[in-house]
C-alpha cells in the first residue's frame, strides 16, 4: 500500500471515519512501517491536545455588561440591598436606643488620635444631633412595636419593589 | 455539554426576560465562544468585544431563533461571523497569514503535558485563520462535519478536505517539518 493511501487512511481515523476493513488494512501497515507509524502517532498526539486546550473566558464583569446591554437588572443586586437595609436597620435601631456606643466610640478616636480630633468633634456633633431627636423617636416607637412593624414594611417594600423591577425589564430586542 | 431540552427552557425563560436564564445561557456559553474567537483573532480585547457583540446578537436574535436547530451551532454561526467581519475589517487574510511559515518551537523533548498544550497552542496561532478555525471547531469544540458546514456555510466536502489540510500543516508546525502538499 502506498503511504499516501496511508495517509488518507489516517485522516479518515481522526475524523472518526475510518471501516473496520480500512481499520484493519491501517494497522497491518502501521506495523510494518515505521515511518507511517510515528506520523500517525504524531497527528494523533496532535489532535488530542488541541483537544485538551483549556477554556479562557472573558473579564469577570462579562455577564453583568452583557445583561446592563440588554436592559436586565440583576436580581441579586436587590436582593443584597434588602439585606443591607434590614440589617442596618436593626443595627441603627439598637445603636440608639440601647447604647452609648456610639459616643464612647466618638470618645476613643477624639482621646486616640487627636490629629482627627477636629473631623470627630463636627461628627460627635452630627451624632449626637442625631441621637437627641432619634432617640426619643425610637424609644417610643419601640414601646409601641413600631420598628418591628416599620422593619418588616421595610423588607416587604424592597422584596416587592425587586420583583416589580424584575417584571419591568425588558430586552431590548 | 448541555441537553438540548434543558436549553430550550432556558431559551423560553431567556424570552421572557429571566435574568437567571441569561446568565446561566452566558455562563454556559461564553467560555467556549470566547476562547473559539479569541484563538482565531488572538488579541483580548478584540476576543472580548466579538464575544460580547456575539452574546448581545444572540439575545437579541433569540424570537426568531428555531429550536429544532441546535443552539450551539447557531451561537458559533454568530462568532463566526463577527469574527470574520473583524477580519475583514483588519483586512486580515484568512488563507494565508504572515505567521505562516514562521518556525514554530520545537516539541522534541517536551513531555509535560501542559507544556505541550501551550506548545500546540503557540502552534495553532502559526496557521491560517481559516486552517486554525477548522482544528478548533472539529478537534477542540468537537462538532460534526454537518454543524461546522452550517457555522461556516460551506459544504462537507470542502470542510473535510480542508481540515485534513489543516491537519497535515499543524503537524508540519508542531514537528518543525515542511509541509509536503
């Protein structure tokens, strides 16, 4: 058999082609002839590493420029908002009812590092500002349940405003 | 690879603007698109651009997309042919490329398999655009004769002469040997 018919017999292999008969016939050749040999060892090593080339992928923001192109909110974003919220919420909320946390705080950092003294007076003043009038807001409203009332309010209106928002997106196709 | 029912789903959802759909047809898919064209125009940025163009054309394509068709054939069809605009574009010859016979580093004595795959990697970049394109779609992407004729709108015959063609050169590339066409 001439080695170009050999050849062809090869490639037929690789394309996953190749008859039991032609199967047969390659084979018997393979094994007297060395050179054919190391060809089809070699064509067939080849194409199985092209095989094994590994995946590269796009920048990690693909997915989220992708769908931002089309006019589709990512519900997680959402979902991670209702949490933040809820937990700043509940955090605030006992912040300033409960504790003076937040001016022995103020205290540490103004005796600690005294270059940021100034930055911490304006802000023990906005705190304590805010301590004046939330605090008695708090408390009461706490006694009447309210914040617990006005916490689950506040997870139902961002669970139902993401799920509005969801139902708002649209392709642009 | 992915069952062709579950894709339809995804596809239906995707329709009505499921945001889990996308992402789960983006995740699925945009590695395997992405290296398809980055490996043909082998520069990133432009991969990541003909990728991102290849996934908004598909989304947007997707009413008129027929599911009795495969989709990975359909969204490759799409890379295709950006990436052979992006050619055209770069006025980039798709038969012959200057690389061409540019010697290619030798195997011999290279026995770690990673090492290898680079090897056959930096070799892939040696070969024509056309040639490249051929290997990657039959050897890496594994599709059939009939899916890489209806990518690349050529017939069975063509491809097949074509990819043994492609074959023999990367062989010739990767042993350092002339090709004797």
């Amino acid at each position: 058999m001439k080695h170009k018919e050999i050849e062809r017999l090869i490639q037929k292999g690789l394309d996953g082609e190749l008859k039991p008969n032609d199967k047969a016939r390659l084979d018997n050749h393979l094994a007297r002839c060395h050179d054919c040999a190391t060809f089809h060892q070699e064509m067939s090593q080849t194409t199985r590493l092209v095989r094994q080339l590994g995946e590269i992928h796009p920048r990690a923001d693909f997915n989220a420029r992708i769908l931002a192109r089309l006019g589709i909110r990512q519900r997680f974003a959402w979902t991670k908002a209702g949490i933040v919220f809820a937990g700043s919420w509940v955090a605030v909320l006992l912040l300033f009812t409960y504790s003076s946390l937040p001016t022995r705080i103020l205290g540490w950092l103004t005796t600690s590092f005294p270059s940021i003294v100034r930055v911490s007076e304006k802000a023990e003043l906005v705190i304590t500002s805010l301590s004046q009038v939330l605090t008695p807001i708090l408390k009461s409203s706490l006694s009447n349940a309210n914040p617990v009332i006005g916490l689950v309010f506040s997870i139902l209106f961002i669970y139902f405003l993401g799920k509005a928002l969801q139902k708002e997106v649209k392709c642009k196709a | 690879m992915t069952p062709r029912g579950e894709t339809t789903q995804l596809i239906k959802k995707a329709l009505e603007h499921d945001e889990e759909a996308c992402t789960r047809i983006l995740n699925l898919y945009k590695g395997r698109i992405f290296s398809y064209v980055y490996r043909m125009v082998r520069n990133y940025h432009d991969a990541e651009d003909i990728t991102f163009d290849t996934f908004i054309k598909c989304f947007n394509a997707l009413p008129s997309f027929d599911t009795s068709r495969p989709f990975t054939t359909w969204l490759f069809t799409i890379a295709h042919n950006l990436t052979m605009d992006h050619f055209r574009k770069h006025k980039i010859e798709l038969e012959y490329c200057d690389e061409l016979h540019q010697s290619g580093d030798d195997l011999a004595g290279e026995y770690e398999k990673k090492r290898k795959i680079e090897r056959i990697d930096h070799a892939l970049t040696q070969l024509p655009p056309i040639d490249r394109e051929l290997i990657i779609l039959f050897h890496k992407e594994e599709h059939t004769y009939q899916e890489i004729s209806e990518i690349l709108s050529i017939p069975i015959t063509t491809i097949k002469t074509r990819l043994h063609r492609a074959r023999k050169r990367l062989h010739g590339i990767v042993q350092k040997k002339p090709e004797n066409e």
